[in-house]
C-alpha cells in the first residue's frame, strides 16, 4: 500500500483501486522492479477474492436484469 508522510506520521492508503495508477509509491518502495506484478493481489489475497467475488455477482445481476428485461417483450 502507497504511503505518505504527514509530519511524524506513516499514513498507508487503504483505497482500493489499481497500484498501476501509482506504481512509484504502491510497488517500488519495498519491490525494485521496472514494473507492478499482481499474482497474489498486491499482499491482500482475502480482499481480492472479496472484490472479485462482488464483480462476478454484479456482472450475474446484470445478466439476469438483461434476460427478464427480454423476457417482458
């Protein structure tokens, strides 16, 4: 997680959003590497399968949202 320093304090970002965004700041302080890798969700498995998990059931809602929207015709 990208940090920043607010006078003595390490403040973390908890936003949930794409490290791609900010690959300096969220990869490159602790991983030396040209560029982000995200094989195990960025060090947070459990909320990747949480927001994965949503969008899938999202995506089924709109599918079915989609079928009886045809279905009524």
């Amino acid at each position: 997680m990208p940090y920043q320093r607010v006078g003595a304090l390490k403040i973390s970002d908890h936003h949930v959003r794409s490290p791609l965004l900010n690959i300096n700041n969220a990869c490159q302080t602790c991983h030396h590497w040209p560029e982000a890798e995200n094989s195990v969700g960025f060090h947070a498995p459990q909320e990747a399968a949480r927001i994965l998990g949503e969008s899938i059931n999202f995506a089924r809602q709109g599918q079915l949202a989609l079928r009886d929207g045809l279905a009524k015709r």
